[in-house]
C-alpha cells in the first residue's frame, strides 16, 4: 500500500445503520447508478479541456484504481468482474480479465511486479507488466468491504481481512473472521490473525496493523464509541486499543482511515450521524492516542495524506441530520487540511453549502511531487443546472488553499455513494486518474496543468 493512501468503508462493525444515512445514501445510490450517456450532454469547459488528456473505456462500474509507477501501468477495477490494465503514459488499453462480480479492491507491489484483486469470495494476483492472471484462489470468509486489502511492500506481505458468519446467519457457514497474510511474490497463504476487519492499514516501519472499528466502550444498546486495535503485523498480537470516545445515544461510524509512516500515526475519521465528524490520531509504534485532529461537518467522508508536507486532508460528504448541527446547516460539506502533528487546521476550512455542498462521499489522493490535493465531488443540482455536475477542487498541501475548481466533463457516477470516487497519481509520469463509474470510463489528467 503506497503510504498517504487512505481505505473507506460502507459499514461499522456492528453494522448499525447511522440515523438517516441509510435513506439518504439510498437515494442518492439510486441516482449514482444512472448511465451518463441518458443524461443531456455537457460540453466540455474549456479551462478542463486544456487539462485533460484523455478518457479511456474501461470495465462496467469501476471501483477502484492503483498505479505501478515501476512498470507505468493502472490497474482499473470493475465491480461488474473485471480488470482493466492501462498505460500510464499512452492511457492505450493493454489487457482486460474478468474476475468475480463484486470486484472491489486492487493493491500494487511495485517490488515484486504483482498485482492483487479481491471479489466476495477470491484472491486474483496478475502480471504488472501484462495484466493477465498468474493465480487465482479462494479465500474463508466473505469480503466486505472495499478497504480490505493493503501491501506490505518492505517484508513482502499482502493482508486481506474477511469477515466472520455467525450461526445464525443464513447464507454462509458459521466460521471466525481473519486477516489472511500471503507472499507478495508467490500469493501464497503465510499465517493468518484470526480477528474481523473491516478497516485496516499497514506502517511497514513499525510494522503494525491499525483496525479501526465501532462497537466499543460503553455497554449502553444505543452507544457506540469509534475505536481502533493496534496489532503486530508479524504476529498478530493486539497491542493495544483505543478508545476515541463519543457522546451517549449516538453510534460513532468509522468511515476511513490512513497512516503517515515518516510521522508514525495513525488517523480515523468519524462521526455521529448529526453531521459532526472527528479525526482520531494514535502513534503506530505504541498504540497510544496521541493529539486529537480537529472536527469539522459530515458523517461519511474520506482521508488522504501527504508525507512530505506532513499534511491530511479530511473531506466529508453532507450531514443528513435534518435539523442541522452546530457546525452548520443540512447539506453543509467540508474540507479540511491539517498538520499532521500539531492536528491544527492550516487553513480556514472550505465549507460547501447548499447547492454546493458534495452529494456523495467525494474521492481524494494526495500528490507529494506538486504539494496538491486533489478532491472530486458531485455537487447538488440548482434551479438553474438541473442535473448535478462533478467537479475537481485542488488544494495546495502546505498552505490548505483551494487553488482552482474545474467542472469535469461528466457527472462521476459512483457505484457506491458511500465510497468516494476511484483516483490515483502516477508521479513519474504526472498523470492523474479518476474512474467515473457512471460512463464506465477514466479520465486522465495533468497535474502540471492543475
């Protein structure tokens, strides 16, 4: 997993539904799921024109991206069951695989030339270089969600967590949950730490696991505090666990979590269901909680880092707590960008409201070589867009400043409205990629030119 990369996820452990997230996300999954092409037809501003490079057709509902900047390849995830593989410089389509359908996670070793893709029940490990197949194998345990799968890249380790079933569950055998190790280069099982993950990240320095969940800290039915277990990656030992703490009656809902390995932290977002949300920051090494990170808006939201400016940026999707909340009105979004150590935002926080709050969970990734964020979000409609539009805010990392918004040439439209678009930076070549899973299509940018 490349450091500053951030996982999201869909469910908490205890897999209770947030007040009203569930209806809103519904409704607008509804909307995400609609073809771009029925849609009216937008031109193309020219400010994104002269930016955008190309689009590229890929695999029905693309979910997920990953770069190998050693073999300049891009490695696109269809949830329909496919793999399309790409020339990070060319954009030229090399090879496409099926998979399962429900495909959903992809993650690249640069070091040993291997790809790996998991679907509901498999692993797919590929060829950087060509895209085909080198092994496929199943795996005990359905795979929940789509942050299930990191690499290890310094000791050569793939970490796939699945979940457990109880007895009584009516479609699969009961059996525990587990984080399946395998070798980077074989794809071979190693050992595997018999605990349920839905969330997890790797510092391959200090070679720990971080499992942030919901569903500890309190015995009350109607609390549930947002918490996270450090684990030794060797062993699977807990070291320890952290409790970030909540407010009673209300369920903490984990929604991402990212690491910063030259700063030996952890971070975990979360929130409430009143449109408040938090990042909780603990020390990699230890286990221990370390500066909490400042609130900001949202209950569902995404995270992403940039190690060399020691800057996270936290954007959030719009609160569904309809009488508001203290940190602003109903469809209020945020973006924030904070110092990863101090926790203090380094700038004012870029508040969308109304019509331009985001509507889904947007998409973020980082890019260290230019000191940019680069954030994608559909915006509401207005009375006078009727349709929604997508757009492309770019931060710049060490100060927090929105430095341009561009209007993409579509609407993204997301497979699941509660995970963020698919992006990704290949730094060598300068190229940024973002799927757009309404059109089934990548668009590839400059970053030169954002």
């Amino acid at each position: 997993m490349r450091p500053g990369t951030s996982v999201a996820r869909s469910r908490s452990r205890s897999l209770r539904p947030v007040a009203g997230v569930a209806l809103l996300l519904g409704t607008m999954l509804a909307g995400a799921r609609q073809p771009v092409a029925a849609r009216m037809p937008t031109p193309t501003p020219p400010a994104t024109a002269a930016r955008l490079l190309r689009t590229v057709g890929v695999g029905r509902e693309p979910v997920a991206l990953a770069v190998d900047e050693q073999a300049s390849r891009v490695f696109v995830v269809g949830a329909a069951g496919s793999v399309t593989t790409l020339n990070a410089t060319t954009g030229v389509v090399i090879r496409t695989v099926a998979v399962g359908r429900g495909a959903q996670a992809v993650a690249v070793d640069d070091a040993t030339g291997r790809v790996f893709v998991t679907d509901p029940g498999r692993v797919f490990m590929l060829d950087a270089r060509t895209g085909a197949v080198l092994r496929a194998f199943p795996l005990n345990g359905g795979i929940e969600s789509q942050s299930n799968l990191i690499i290890d890249e310094t000791h050569g380790e793939v970490f796939v967590a699945t979940r457990g079933a109880a007895a009584s569950n009516p479609v699969a055998p009961p059996h525990p949950g587990s984080i399946v190790v395998l070798d980077a280069t074989t794809g071979r099982t190693k050992r595997a730490i018999q605990v349920d993950a839905d969330l997890l990240v790797v510092d391959s320095r200090a070679r720990r696991l971080i499992l942030p969940y919901t569903g500890c800290g309190t015995t009350d039915a109607a609390t549930s505090d947002a918490c996270a277990d450090t684990l030794n990656a060797a062993t699977g030992r807990r070291i320890k666990t952290v409790d970030f703490g909540g407010e009673e009656g209300f369920t903490q809902q984990v929604s991402a979590v990212t690491v910063d390995v030259k700063a030996g932290r952890a971070f975990v977002l979360y929130g409430d269901g009143r449109g408040v949300s938090a990042v909780g920051a603990l020390d990699t090494r230890t286990g221990v909680r370390q500066v909490a990170l400042g609130g900001a808006g949202g209950t569902l939201g995404t995270l992403t880092v940039d190690e060399r400016a020691g800057r996270i940026l936290i954007a959030t999707a719009p609160d569904s707590y309809a009488a508001g909340s203290e940190y602003g009105p109903p469809r209020t979004a945020f973006v924030s960008v904070l110092d990863t150590r101090s926790g203090l935002d380094v700038a004012n926080t870029t508040v969308r409201t109304a019509s331009q709050a985001y509507v889904f969970v947007p998409g973020a990734v980082a890019d260290p070589q230019r000191g940019r964020f680069y954030v994608v979000a559909t915006l509401y409609p207005t009375a006078t867009a009727v349709l929604s539009r997508s757009i492309l805010d770019v931060f710049a990392a060490s100060s927090g400043r929105l430095v341009r918004t561009l209007t993409l040439p579509t609407t993204v439209g997301q497979p699941n409205a509660s995970v963020g678009p698919a992006m990704a930076v290949d730094e060598r070549t300068g190229h940024l990629f973002i799927a757009n899973g309404g059109n089934n299509t990548v668009n590839v940018f400059d970053t030169a030119r954002l």
